[in-house]
C-alpha cells in the first residue's frame, strides 16, 4: 500500500492508452528534449581537444582551429544525411532499425550495442561535466562530486518514469536559458575581441610531453568528436513529433545544428583568440565566461545554465535508451518486459537500468569527465557509419524518385563517418575504447543468446497439427495438516468448491496427537477423509512426497492437486515464524509434472 | 538433484527413527563428546589468570596457586550440586528447564539466552585457543589463523550433520590422545619438578603496570573461572546416555571433574614452581611442554593433541546449542522449524546458525583467545546460578527423601556460584561483559515477542464454539492468456480436470492479435468460453484486477481462481525471461481474500 502511494507520488497517476496523442511534442519541447545531449557536449569538446593538444606544447595549440574545422563539416555531414533518413523512416529510424532492414541482423545488433552503450556513457559524461561546471564556479564542492552526480541521475530518473511531456516541460526552461546565456557569452566575447581586448597575461609555458605528431592531432580530433554524439538522437524519436512528424523532426534537427554548430566554432574561436589553455580545476567555458563577464551575477548564471544543460543532456539518453531496448524487446533480443509499457507511457524498466549503470560508471570512474571521454563517442561513430551504409544498401535497391542524389548524400556519409570511425578506434583504442568493443561484443552475446532462447521456447510450446486437444483426467486433491485450525477449514472450504475427490492426510508421528486430530476432524472436517500416514523416517516430508508418488504410480495421467493451508502473518519480518514446511513441500514438488500446488492463504490481522 | 547428492555425500543417509535407540552413546564416547568442553579450558585457563596477575609485576604472580585453588573448589562444589540434577531432570535439566519447571518464565529465558551466547562463545574461544596452541608450534601460520580457525569449524559443522555417534567416534581418538599427553606431561614434569630441576633462567622482570589490589585479584580468579565452563554439558544431555542414564551420566560427570581439576592443578603448580610468564607468541602449556620433552617429537604431539581437544572442544557447543533451540522452540520461544529433527536425528538448524555466529565472532576477534575471554564465562555462570537457585526452590517445594541434604548441596552451589558471577560481571563489566548483558536482553525480548506472536496466532486460528463448518460456495476459475500454445492448454486440461465454471480471459490490446487468438481458440478452447476484456490504460495487469474485482463485487462469498499457465524454464538464469507478468499478477492478488492462484508449470527441456 505504502509503496504504491509513493510511486504515485513520485511518478503520478497512470495516463489512458487515448492519451497518448496528447503525449505528442511541439518542436519547441522537442527541441529541448532531443538536442540537450547535442548542444551540451560544447561544454567540454573544445576542452577535450586542447588537453590533447597540450601534450605538444603551447604551440600546438594553434591546431584546435583546423581540428574544429574538421568537427564542423562532420557535423554538417551528418545533418543532410540524417535528414533523408527522418524521411524514410517516419516511425523512428534508429541505426538499429536502418541496418536491420538494410545490411541484415550481426550489423543490426552491432549497432544496437554500440548505441546502448553510448546511451550509458552520454549519461554519465554530461552528468560528469555538469559537475565539473559547478565546481569551476564552487570549488568547494569538488570532493564531493560524485554524490552530487549521483543526487543528479536519481533525479531524472525520477522525473522521467513521470512521463514524456512533463519532462519536456521540466527540462525546457534550463535548457533554452543555458543555449541563451552560451550565446550570451560567445557573442559578447566575439564583439570583445573583434573590438581588440587583448588576451589576459599568457599562462606559463606548458612542458612538451609528446612530439606533434599526425595521431596526435587525430587523437585531439577523436576526442573533439564528443561533439556531435546526440545528433542522432531526433531521428530516433521522429514518432513523439506532432504531425506532420518528418517535417517538424526534420526542422528540429536544422535548428539543433544550426546551435551546436554556433556555440562549438565560437567557443573554440575565443579559446584559441585569449589562449585559454587547460586547468585541472577549472573548465575552459568557466575561463571564457570570468574573463568575458568578470566574476558576477552574469558568470555565476552561465554555470548554472551549463550544469543545468549538461545534467539534463543526460535526459535525452533516457529517452532514447528505453526507447532502443524496447524494440530489442519486440524483436526478442531482450527480456520481453522490457517492451511493456509502464503506468506513465514510459519504459519505466529501460529507465531504471539506464540509470543504474550510468550510477555505476561514474562510481566507477570517480565523476572525472576527462577518465569518461577515451571510452565515449566510438560506439555513436560505429552507429552512424551503419546507419549510413543501410541507406546507400535501401537507395541501392529501392530507387525511388531522386535515388542518385540520396545515395550520394548518404554515402558520402556513410565514408565519412567511416573514416572517423576508424580514427576515433585507433586513437582511443589502447586508452580504453577496447572496453568498448568487448563490451559490443558481449552485448551481441547476449542479444543472439537471449533470441535463441525464446526462438527454442516457442518451437517448444507451439502447437503443431501433430497436437490434439487433451483427454480430460481425473484429478485428486490432497490436503496436507497438521492440526485443525481455521487456516485448515479454510483450505478444505475452497477444496470443497468444486466437485470431485478430496481427502486430508496428516502424518502420525505421535500417536496421541494423531488421535486427537481425528477427533476434532469428525466435528469440522466437512465430511472430508482423512488419513494418517506412517513415518517410519520420523520426517512429515518423505511421508507425504511417498504417498503423492503412489498415487501416481498408479494412475500416471491423473492429476494431484495438493492444497495447502498457509497462514500468511500481519507482517513480513514474521514470515521466518511461518510456512517452513509448505516452502519445503513446495521446493520438493516443483518438478513433479502432474503435481499441482495451491496456497490457500490465511491472513493473520496481527 | 546435485545439491541433494552432495548432502547425502557430506552426511549420510537418512536413519529410521527406530534406530533412534542405537544412537544412545557409551560412557567411553559420552566423556569425549560432553567433556571436551570442560577439559580442553585447561590449555588456556592458567594463562588466562597470570596474564591478569602479570600487570601487578612477576612477585604477583605467587598468587595463581590460591586462586586455582578456589577455582578447583568450585570445580568440587559444581560436580555434586550437577548430580543432584542429572538425577532429578533424567530427561535432560539444562538450566532453561530446571529454572521454568521451578522459578518462572522470566529467570528461565534469561538462563536459555545466557548459555546460548556461551555456546557461541564457547566455540570462538575453543577454536581459537587451539590455533594458538598450533602457531606456538608452527610460528609461521600465525597470520593465517583466521583463515584456519573458519576451516576448523566448517569441518566441525560438517561433521555434527553426519549424526551424533558419528561424532562420538570421531571425537573421541584425539580427545583420549590429548588428555593422555596433558597428562603424560604433567607427570613428567611433576617428577622433575619432585626430583628438585631447577627453573630455568627467569624471564626478564616485567614492568608494574597496575598495583596489586583485591580488584586485581578477583580479575585473575573470573579469567581463570573460563576452567569450569562446560561443566554442565553433560547435564544437559543425560537423555543420550544409554540405560541407566543417570547412573551412567552422573559417573561420566565424575571423570570429567576428576580429569578437568588433576590436569588444571597441575598445569598451574607447574608454571608456577618453573616461573613460567606469559609470551605473545606462545602459549603456557607450550613453554611448559617444551621445558618437559624438549623440542621433540613429545612436545609436538603434545601440541597437536592439545590443539585437537581445543578445536574439538567445540564441538560440545554443537550438542548443546541445537538442543537448547530445539526446547526453546517446542515451547513457542524460537521459530518452530528449530525444532523439527534433520535427517540425521540432529538438530540441523541450530548445528548451522551457531557455527554461523563462531564464524562470525571468530572473524571479528580477529581468531584472539585473549581478546574473547572478557566476554566468556559470564553466561555461563549466570545460568549456574539459575539452574542451582531452581534445585532449591523445588526441594523446597517437593521435600522427598533427604531433602534437607540436597537442599544444602543445592543451596550452597546457589551461594557459591552466585559469588562467583557478581565477581566475574563486575570485574569484566566494562571489558565486553556489558555486551553479554546486552545480548541476553535482546535475546530475551526476542524468545517472547515470538511467544506472544505464536500465542496470537493461536488464539486467531484457533476453532471455537463460535465457529461454524462453513458452507460450500462457487468457484470460477478464470485462465488469463495472452496467445494459444502448449502451455496455455496444459492449464485449460488442468483447470477442467474438476467440473464448474470455468473461462479464459485475454486482454484486447491489438485488435488483430484478439481476432487471431480467438480463431485458434476456436479449434483448441477444448470447448472453454474465452472472454477478451477491454483496456483502456493499455496495461494489461489492470484489466484483468478489474474483471476480478467486478466478479468478487457482483458476489462477495464465492471464490475465484487464477489459474496461471507458467513457463518453466530449462535453467534458472533464462528465469529472467520468462513469467515477470504471472510475478505481478500474484503480487498484486495476494492480498485479495477470496482469490485463489495456481500455477500450471510447463516444463522447457531446453
């Protein structure tokens, strides 16, 4: 009782299937819901790539300008390719449904397993980074990062399993107040430094660790890459638009780019403009904003919003997350619960597990968003790069009207984010992006394991012509007791409600006993047989298990209802003083085939 | 099937009761089993009272020898005032039953927690004291002795499920060796010691670190009082002996008392007639051997016989605490299943749970015998006390032959042992004793909050004129189904086997998948009606409580059952799979008074 108050408290009343229409979004909530993971990794990819860069001393530091180049034309590339894929396929195309219609299953899964696993890593890196915000501004928080990303992902937990639209509402406010106040900032910072600020005193020299090398500029583009994960997040979620639904995805995304786009060139154009270099205790964005704004009202509020957008960015994983799993679920590659929906029209189950191990990676990993970023951003890249290709194998055989155009466009994507895929598994592949790849392949395990379960259970539950409908068996109902009480009257009271053969056993284990239940079971036994079975073993169990085999022995085909007086106490903690023997009795006759068992429970008040 | 082979494998098959006779034990087996307790205390006790003495200086030392006296004078006083019992309680008078058959419930639950904690203590302290005596001969093994004091009572609790003369036999080879060597050793050293070999160079002087006051003193005597615990063993289990059991039980008493006191004595004049002091690394009766044989092939026997005694001795405390529980439970104060015999006529239950908390205690002391002793000895002297005050109550009471003789016996046992324990719980109060206190507490308000909740079952379940044999009502049995398989029919066959009203229910959420299910229900129904119910919030689970709900409103008295077709996977880990809505459907009708569930399993092969 008290649980499901508390449910209902915390995630509201359950919503009729005709609501569901309503749960539509606007592009405005939309928008806010499926670019927040886009947008939000601005707050830490130029970072990424001057930590990288730094290695190489000072001067290579000019490199983060071509390298965001570099992001920008992905990012580009990315937008016109996904938009042919909202198009084709308006009930949600994910890399997982794209490459299964497409290239075939082994491709389908892969991309399932690398999205799942980015899915958990998105969370954990914006949480991660949106402590990393709060505490630039309020170091004293530091050492306490990691309960306070842990406070985070339980409270959007908590607001999802509240539903899609609340979400919207809940997240929309922050999200377009922190996109607001980057805006702010780089436009404020650009008009600053085109008027000729001049950059504050220069850091100290930083000491050259590495050689500039080629891999390590590809290693400064690989962990840059952060910065497009979550564009394909709107393609996965066409079917929450409201209609028409390809148009307004396909304008959202335009819009989300457009942003990212925006906000990544110019923080990256003033990092490199005022040569903010990396600390370990500050972000870049913190840097930009202090020396930008100075240390008021106006930085504090970019921090909020920045931790704001990248804690929520999280949201945009539960969204899509649950949203892959169940149709896994569907297709039976994984537990089927996963594909029911909960109370509020969410996958409340994709949720919990989400959040459960995006709790566990940032434990594991100390909160530290620079520890996160080797392992992110691969198994995005393998989803597009699959997602892409389905495309060019869909135009290959389908040539529709303009077919050419879209196999260009889709395989220029396809080879592009190819490239960077092999780029980004190169680069982090020793650093720990072979985590991942253990971990894809564990997963397509799983996924192949779990289909060829049910694949064999309904091979083994299907009926065939060779099946006839069963010959009705008699069916004898033993009541086991021990004394006569009202659990026992009870028990006989329900045998009794149907018609056909039914006696009481007790095991005589002392004769005295054994005749004074005979006595009381001629004034309350309703007129049901009892008998009393010997115990030479001096063990209640064996005698009954015996006498239930007996029977059988005989009349193989014949059905054995044994019907159990249990009393179920007031509370739970009571339970070790009760029904020892009928868990016993229960455990014993399990996989007896003709065996079956019923409690007929008896409430006690206390 | 594995887990029951590997039972039979570790303790045997299972024995009629009618062999029940035969496990009476000889004198020769019942001295090793129930005297190993009292006995084996002689490795420790003499340390145990100089470790005391040592803090007031080595001239302080001189007074071990009055103190072991007033011990063996305790030793005199236990031995008559226990016969007295073992003849009026033939059936086995532990201090619970001497207490409540003649003071009351209260003393007699205090004496019932008080000898349980002792029982565990016992063990931890046995166990322990026997890895010291092995590392004093094997210094090496000395950091691992957590690891094999927790193999010794593994081994000790493996060995009580295989039965009662088993372990006599088992038992009884070392426990005859060690007291042979012990006693080999004191005769050989009393020889020397007669023949005039002078000490050894004496030990370097110790520092003073508390004066010698009468505190100090009494200190030493509760430290050395751990020599008589276990002395009341055998009176717990007269009924073991073969007939006549008094006879036989009194004089086996006799033996461990003359063997416990010859053996103590002569342990304590030898340290003291050779100087011998406590070491950290090395037990008394380890220097004392060592300064008899030599470092020899003697000295090592010696030591693995001591060592066998000591970690055997625990095994006393595995007779005892499994029957105390098994009283306590046949009298409402434990839960019932502590009372039902094991396979092997021991009291299985009790043999697990006290080596649990050995373990437990065990770990947590770090495997000390010094840092356990504070806490030893207090129980068992209260439950002295209680037993002894019981005697004289009821010999005041019953006054039958020569009642005024066994009221002095009795009356000064009372006296003596009372003493004792207000000296050992107010010089080791604040040592740990307070913990023993606390626990007898807690252990009291448990074994009556579990009587008064058996009590309140009693009286709720309990038949009375009041009552009348209920009258028979309807049953409707409802299948839910979700498609049409195998399992699916299995139940229907199931549910038909008994006549009445009977119908499958399914949930229209597809209206195509409805209109599928119903056409095969047509060829495969075996004539049952099928209903397809409506659902609004899309949650199937809420449909069908409604449609039961409805049922139950329309006619409150009738029953209903659920009879739910349930997939049965080949290995429990494909559980996960399979059956998370038969899971949720029992949940929420568990608590529905007149609804019914059964599960009709279908067995997967694979």
């Amino acid at each position: 009782m008290t649980i499901m108050f508390l449910k209902r408290w915390l995630v509201g009343d359950p919503l009729k299937s005709t609501q569901a229409a309503d749960e539509r979004l606007s592009k405005t909530l939309a928008l806010a819901i499926f670019s927040s993971n886009a947008i939000s990794s601005v707050a830490y990819a130029t970072e990424e790539i001057l930590l990288v860069l730094i290695l190489a001393g000072t001067a290579a530091v000019a490199w983060s300008i071509p390298i965001s180049f570099a992001i920008l034309f992905l990012v580009v590339v990315l937008t016109i390719s996904y938009r042919q894929i909202i198009y084709e396929y308006p009930e949600g195309g994910g890399a997982y449904i794209v490459a299964r219609n497409n290239i075939g299953e082994l491709p389908a899964l892969i991309a399932a397993g690398a999205l799942m696993i980015d899915y958990v890593l998105t969370v954990a890196v914006s949480v991660a980074a949106g402590i990393a915000a709060l505490t630039s501004a309020v170091p004293s928080l530091f050492e306490h990062r990691v309960a306070i990303g842990l406070t985070a992902i339980i409270f959007i937990i908590i607001m999802n399993l509240r539903g899609v639209r609340e979400s919207g509402k809940f997240f929309a406010v922050p999200t377009y107040f922190a996109i607001g106040a980057l805006g702010v900032m780089v436009a404020v910072g650009g008009i600053q430094a085109l008027l000729g600020q001049a950059a504050p005193a220069s850091a100290d020299p930083q000491t050259t660790v590495e050689d500039l090398t080629l891999f390590l500029i590809l290693r400064a583009f690989a962990a840059g890459c952060s910065a497009v994960t979550g564009m394909e997040v709107v393609s996965n979620g066409v079917k929450s638009f409201r209609r028409p639904e390809a148009e307004n995805a396909s304008t959202t995304m335009i819009y989300m780019s457009l942003i990212l786009a925006a906000l990544f060139m110019g923080i990256s154009f003033l990092a490199s403009h005022y040569a903010i270099l990396p600390k370990a205790d500050e972000t870049i964005v913190s840097q930009l904003a202090r020396l930008t704004f100075g240390a008021g009202a106006l930085y504090y509020a970019l921090q909020i919003g920045t931790m704001l957008l990248l804690v929520l960015a999280a949201n945009s994983a539960f969204a899509g997350f649950p949203h892959l799993a169940s149709i896994l679920a569907r297709d039976g590659y994984m537990p089927r619960q996963m594909a029911t929906f909960g109370d509020r029209l969410v996958f409340s189950n994709g949720v919990v597990i989400l959040g459960i191990f995006a709790c566990f990676l940032l434990v594991l990993f100390h909160g530290d968003t620079h520890a996160l970023i080797p392992l992110y951003a691969v198994g995005v890249f393998i989803s597009f790069t699959l997602s892409q290709s389905g495309m060019v194998r869909r135009w290959l055989t389908k040539k529709g009207p303009h077919w050419r155009k879209s196999l260009i466009v889709n395989g220029a994507g396809a080879v592009i984010t190819g490239i960077a895929t092999i780029i980004l598994a190169s680069t982090k592949f020793t650093q720990g992006a072979w985590i991942v790849f253990l971990l894809i392949f564990i997963l397509v395990l799983m996924f192949r394991s779990i289909h060829s379960h049910y694949k064999a259970v309904t091979e083994q539950i299907s009926l065939t012509r060779d099946h006839r409908p069963p010959i009705p068996q008699r069916n004898i109902v033993i009541i086991p007791i021990s004394g006569v009480d009202q659990a026992v009257i009870r028990a006989v009271d329900y045998a009794r409600s149907r018609p056909g053969e039914i006696h009481a056993v007790m095991v005589d284990v002392d004769m005295q006993a054994t005749a004074r239940i005979q006595i009381q079971w001629a004034q309350w036994g309703c007129g049901v047989n009892l008998r009393a079975l010997p115990s030479p073993y001096r063990s209640v169990m064996k005698s009954l298990l015996d006498y239930i085999e007996q029977i059988l022995e005989k009349e193989p085909d014949i059905w054995v209802t044994v019907v159990i007086p249990e009393i179920l106490p007031a509370h739970w903690w009571q339970s070790i003083l009760h029904n020892q023997r009928a868990l016993f009795l229960k455990t014993a006759l399990l996989f007896k085939d003709r065996v079956i068992l019923i409690d007929v429970p008896f409430h006690l008040k206390r």
